[in-house]
C-alpha cells in the first residue's frame, strides 16, 4: 500500500526485505502495485559519500526510485504552477536501514546527497525511456539556485 507523500503526487511504498539463510529477497515495484504507471527502462546510479546529485525534474517522465545500497537523503522540491503544494520541500531518508520506493511525478524537482559511509546504489524505474537527443532533464546547480533548501548535514 503506498502512502501519500508531503508534495502532490509523490507516492511512499515501504518495502519488504525477506531474509533467509541463503540471502534476501526484496520486490522493489510491481505492474499490479497502485504505484506502478508505466515502463519505459530501469538505471542504476551511484553516488559516493558526501556528493550531491541535485537538481533536476523531467516535464514527461515520472521516476519511481530505490536505495538498494547504502543510505541517500532523496529531497523533493514542487515548483510546479497549480499544484496544491507548490513551494514546498519534502526530505526522504532511504536505503539499507529504510527500505521505501518513491513515486517522483514529473514537474517535481529532485536530487539526491549519499549520507552513508560507502557509495549508495540507487536503481530508478522510470516512465520513459532515455532521449539522448532530446533528454527530458531540465537542470539547475546544486547550490546556486532558488530552491529554499541547503544540502549541508542538519544536526536536529
């Protein structure tokens, strides 16, 4: 079951981890979840300790992303005209100690900062496929932007 998420359309589904003595055993995303919209190709990408990946939304495609490898801070921002939620920041804790999908409608900025001591692994199952001519990214830096989020460690 998927839960709601703080922005419009950003769906939660925790994720089951079946251990046994040979292993685990983990469904990341099913065609007959709710959560599921379509398939367009399924990426891994990593990202060391520290380093941020940030900023970017897509107008067509929506993501649907996991940490199968240590912990990433995912952070959303809807900068999207009309949204009900416009203007606001939504932080996601994920990986090994979380295990949580999330459902990133297109419009929605995201990016993403490894918290973990070892590389993080993050496989990603979006609606299209990859346009190497005509990518549908569309980027702002990771620090010098309006967003109203800093990416340095919060000590709460």
């Amino acid at each position: 079951m998927a839960k709601e998420g703080k922005i419009e359309g950003v769906k939660l589904k925790e994720l089951k981890v079946i251990p046994d003595e040979r292993g685990r055993l983990m469904e990341i995303l099913r065609s007959d979840d709710e959560i599921f919209d379509k398939f367009g190709q399924v990426y891994l990408t990593t990202a060391y300790p520290g380093v941020v990946k940030a900023w970017h939304y897509h107008k067509g495609q929506t993501d649907h992303m996991t940490v199968v490898k240590g912990m990433m801070k995912i952070v959303l921002f809807d900068d999207r005209e009309g949204s009900k939620t416009k203007g606001e920041v939504m932080e996601i804790f994920m990986g090994e100690h979380k295990q949580l999908l999330v459902k990133i409608p297109s419009g929605v900025y995201h990016g993403f900062k490894c918290i973990s001591d070892t590389e993080a692994l993050v496989i990603n199952v979006p609606t299209e496929v990859y346009n190497r001519e005509q990518p549908d990214e569309h980027r702002l830096p990771a620090h010098d932007n309006d967003i109203p989020y800093d990416w340095d460690r919060m000590d709460r």
